[in-house]
C-alpha cells in the first residue's frame, strides 16, 4: 500500500530506534562529591558542637511564654495580611480610578509607607502617645464629643496591627493593581456591554481573574509577613521572637533558644507554602485544561493503583482535551 | 420597547426605527474616524456593514451601546438618544448606571469573543441575567441552558472557554448576549478570529438569529453572509458611508470606483 513517491506512506511501522552514546556529565559528578562533603561537615558540626545546646533546645519549644508567643505571632499576621489585602485593593482601585484627586491619595500612601523603614514606622505607632497626647471624635476644629487618651486607646498590640497592616496594604495596592491591569480590556468591555456597573464588573469578572497574578506574591507577602512580626518586639509586644528574647535574657541561653523560635518560624512558613499551592490551584479554574493532581492525589493513586505512571497520566490528560473538540 | 422574538411577519411589517444616526462623527485626538455617518435601521432589519479596515466600521458599532462617546451629531437607539438626555434644548450626560441600564437592552458579540475564561459556558451565559437583572437563579439556569442548546451546545454546559474551539466560544458569546433579551445586536466583525472551517457554525446560528426577527448590525467580511441574510449593506472607507443600499444591489453593480475596487479584493 505504501506509495513512497507521492510522498505518502500508509505503513504505520516506525524505522528502527536511533541507539546512540549519551554525552558525559563529569562536572556533575565532582559537584556532587564537593556538595556532599560539605554537607557531612556541617551534619558533624550539628551533633558534636555542644554550643547547639539541642537539649536546651527541645526544652525551650513547647515552653509556656513560647507557644504564647506563637500565637501571638499567627494573630498578628493573620490580622494584618487581611486588613492589608483589604486596604491594598482599595488603593489599587482608587489609584486606577479616573478621579484625580483618589488616584493622586492612593500614589501619596504607597509613595510614604513604601518608603520609610518598617521598623520606623512600629516604633512610631508605638511612641504615638508622644505625638498626640488625645484622640477625640468631633467637628473638624471644633468641639469633641467624646475624648480618649492616646496611651490607652493604642495599646501595643494596637500599634503592632497598625504599623504592620499599613505598611503591607502599600506593597498589597501594587500587587493588586498589576494583577488588575494583566486582565484584557476585552473583559471589561464585555460586562459593560452586557449593562454590568463598574463595581459589579470588578468584583465579578476582573478580581477574580486578577487573583491568579495577584496570588504568588501574595504568598510571599505573607511569609514576610510572618516574619515581619518579629519587628514588634521593638515595642514590647510579646509575639514568637519576643518571647524568646525574655527566656534568654534570663537563662543566657541565646543560639539554643533562637534555635528554638527559627524551627517554629519554619514550621509556620511551610505551612503557608503549603496553603499557597492549594489557593493557587483552586484560582487558576479554566486556565489549564486540566487541573494537574495534588502531591496527596498522586500519592494515593500510586498506593491504589501502583499502575499511574507518567504516560497513564498523559493518557488520561489527552482524553479530557481531546473531549472538547 | 417591547419586541416579541419569532413573529416576523409582524416585525417585518412594522417600520420602528431601532437605530438612527445623523452626521455622527468621532475622533480619537487628532484621527478623524467617524465624519458625518447618517444611516437608519429598522426593527428587524439586518444591516451588514463591509469596509476595509480602519475605515471606522467598528468604532461605529462601539458608538451605538456607547463603548465609544460620539463628538458630534446624534445617535438615537429606539427613539432614545445615546449616552444623553436632552432638556431644555441641552444635553446631559448620562450617569453611568443610566448608561448601563441601556447597555442591557443591547447584546454585543466581539471579534475575539471575551468569554470570561473563569466561568464555564452556562456561568457566562447564567452571570448577567442574574447580576444585573436579579433573575432567580434557577430561571435563568433554566433558559442558559435553553439558549445554549439553541446554539447547539446542548453538551457543553459545564465546559470552560479554555476547552472551547473558537466557533463554539463565538456560539457561547452569542446566548449570552441573547440572555439579556436584548432588542438589537450588535456583531463586531464576529468570525474574523475564527479558522476557516468553523465560520459557518457561526453564520449559521446568526442567519437563524435573523430568521427569528431579531434587529441586527453586523461588521463582516462574509460577503456571503452580507448578501443572503442583509437587508441592507453599508460600504464604508475612512469614516464615511460611500455607499449603502440592497446587497444584492450593490454587490452585483457597484455605483463608487471605490466600492469596485474594495469588492475586486474581497469577492
């Protein structure tokens, strides 16, 4: 059947596999002895150094004022990540927004908070009592009708949230707005067409799409977030690192107990990360085809069936886009 | 205002004028694009509009559900004028959920669909009547569907844009325009985005769409379509309408040098 002068052939048999000598890696090989080594050096280190203090350490962990701390520490970043993606949407609209006057505000806030150090602005949140000695509601340069004092209306942690959820809504008003501006016009024009408000049109159509940008850095944000909390203890708020500053203080114990605040640091960013991968996934509905397996999805199918390899996956893959046709 | 889908004999013989524009003009900074376009459509009617591109086609169609803000002249949609109210021999711009409300009573299909890519073929087609409209959701799931199967997509419900070929993205964009029973549609150039072979997919369910009555503008370069389906077609170059009339008309005997050579091309 097979008609090789036409340039078409019907036989379906491939030419014989092409069996050739792979290139070599030696530069791959010496790394990894370098690396290894390196590794067993600090592994050495690790156990057989006594300074570590591994016991003080394990002891140290569950303490009472540390798992305090630990609290403390989740409260505050939680807190401030949501009042920050709030205020970051709110200015990333205003500065999208035709106003002037709103779009100029919203460039003032991030231009000030993005750029005067963190840490400055929890201190002054904290010494704020210094600046206005009364907070009262009233007419604009006229009477007050109820009046506080500035010192037991900011507590610390009041401060703490201040200064951390201001700071983050400048850097969460950028993410948002460039997440804002990847989505096509097109969208926009089609929820007018269709008789949508502006607020309806952002809300339904544009954020949700902008979240698949706008997710990643979050994530980031959020870990820095975690570890921006330690800033705090500038100001006496008793979060994971502060904490740990009181117990060493007073057991000198400082490298095992620092130990001991980083491994809880770590354990929260990697739970973090964690959440980041499953809201990620779930936001990038109908981009991909085919949303790929989670790590515990493919663990299980390899428990069950024992039989998913690679090629089974992209089997199945093809037939779900070939569905479409 | 109101318009009853299907009975086109009835349309057909009323002569409501659905839109009417006087020397509409428009420029974007120093580009004339529009300069003096009078052109009415009637209930009913499909107006095909051809033209080379750049000669202010869709810009025209943009200006109608007000996408676009015309500089001078007047543009009525159903005796109403577009963007603006006129009192005491003024006129006022319209705020903008007045606008919206207008938009509503317009569909518009683009070129390159805009489908929201979020949302499955029944949820764009389900998100205004429900939004906008405050239809209860199990109504308006109920005639997604219906529009849907009408396009014959009966099968894709659930099926997301980004699993959609393009005539059935185009197919999806049209029930959803449709969902908000709208009494004029506007088509911006609605298959020039689509492989060959799934143009007539397309076609097909706007030549059904004008069978029903429905009042229609369509910017193509289907000049087949134009002459089957058009009552009227409109030949535009550099923001003027060189020449308008019945297709069959105009395609077979062309009054403008111009129009000659821009059919020579297509044809």
């Amino acid at each position: 059947m097979s008609d090789t002068a036409t340039g078409v052939s019907s036989t379906t048999r491939p030419p014989e596999e092409i069996e050739s000598v792979p290139v070599r890696h030696p530069g791959r090989w010496i790394a990894t002895v370098v690396i290894l080594i390196l590794v067993a050096m600090l592994v050495h280190s690790l156990l057989t150094n006594q300074n570590f203090g591994w016991g003080t350490v394990a002891d140290t962990l569950f303490q009472g004022s540390i798992l305090t701390g630990v609290v403390h520490t989740i409260e505050l970043t939680v807190l401030c990540m949501v009042l920050g993606i709030i205020g970051g949407i709110i200015l990333a609209v205003m500065r999208l927004s035709p106003n002037p006057i709103l779009s100029w505000i919203s460039w003032l806030y991030i231009w000030f908070f993005r750029g005067t150090p963190l840490l400055v602005q929890i201190l002054f949140w904290g010494y704020i009592g210094a600046l206005f000695k009364t907070v009262g509601l009233g007419i604009p340069f006229g009477p007050e009708f109820v009046t506080f004092q500035t010192q037991s209306l900011i507590t610390v942690f009041f401060a703490a949230v201040l200064g951390l959820a201001l700071n983050e809504a400048a850097y969460m008003a950028e993410i948002v707005r460039a997440g804002i501006l990847s989505i096509d016009e097109g969208q926009t024009e089609a929820a007018q067409s269709l008789g949508m408000s502006g607020l309806l049109t952002m809300r339904r159509i544009v954020l949700p799409q902008a979240m698949r940008v706008i997710i990643p850095p979050t994530g980031n944000e959020t870990i820095s977030m975690l570890k921006n909390t330690s800033l705090v203890s500038v100001i006496a708020y008793l979060d994971l690192l502060y904490a740990a500053q009181l117990i060493y203080s007073r057991n000198y114990q400082t490298i095992p107990v620092l130990i001991a605040a980083s491994i809880w640091y770590l354990f929260l960013t990697s739970l973090l990360t964690i959440g980041q991968y499953y809201i990620e996934r779930h936001y990038s509905r109908g981009s991909a085809r085919e949303l790929p397996a989670t790590p515990i999805q493919r663990l299980r199918a390899l428990l069950s069936g024992g039989g998913t390899t690679p090629a089974a996956d992209t089997a199945t893959l093809g037939h779900g886009g070939g569905g479409g046709q | 205002m109101s318009e009853e889908l299907g009975t086109v004999a009835q349309a057909r013989t009323a002569t409501t004028e659905m839109v009417r524009a006087e020397r509409v003009w428009k420029r974007f900074g120093r580009l004339e694009v529009l300069k003096g376009i009078d052109l009415t459509v009637n209930q009913a009617e499909v107006m095909c509009v051809i033209g080379p591109s750049g000669s202010g086609k869709s810009t025209f169609l943009r200006c109608i559900n007000h996408l676009e803000q015309i500089n001078a002249g007047r543009l009525w949609v159903d005796g109403e004028l577009v963007g603006y109210r006129e009192r005491g021999g003024r006129l006022h711009e319209l705020r903008d959920r007045e606008v919206a409300a207008k938009r509503r009573e317009i569909g518009m299909v683009f070129q390159h669909f805009n489908l929201f890519p979020h949302m499955t073929a029944l949820g764009n087609v389900v998100e205004a009547p429900v939004k906008v409209n405050r239809v209860p959701k199990r109504e308006a799931v109920a005639r997604g569907r219906e529009l849907l199967d009408r396009v014959g997509l009966g099968d894709k419900f659930d099926a997301y844009p980004s699993q959609l070929s393009g005539g059935q993205k185009q197919r999806v964009a049209i029930a959803r325009a449709l969902a908000m029973q709208p009494k004029l549609m506007l088509f911006d150039e609605p298959t020039s985005a689509l492989d060959p072979e799934l143009v007539g997919e397309v076609l097909d369910v706007m030549r059904e769409l004008a069978r029903s009555g429905m009042t229609m503008i369509v910017v193509t370069h289907e000049i087949g379509f134009a002459r089957e389906v058009g009552d009227t077609l409109v030949f535009m170059d550099e923001g003027f309408i060189v020449e308008a009339g019945n297709p069959r008309e105009v395609l077979a005997n062309p009054q403008h040098e111009r129009t000659k050579l821009f059919l020579s091309k297509v044809l």
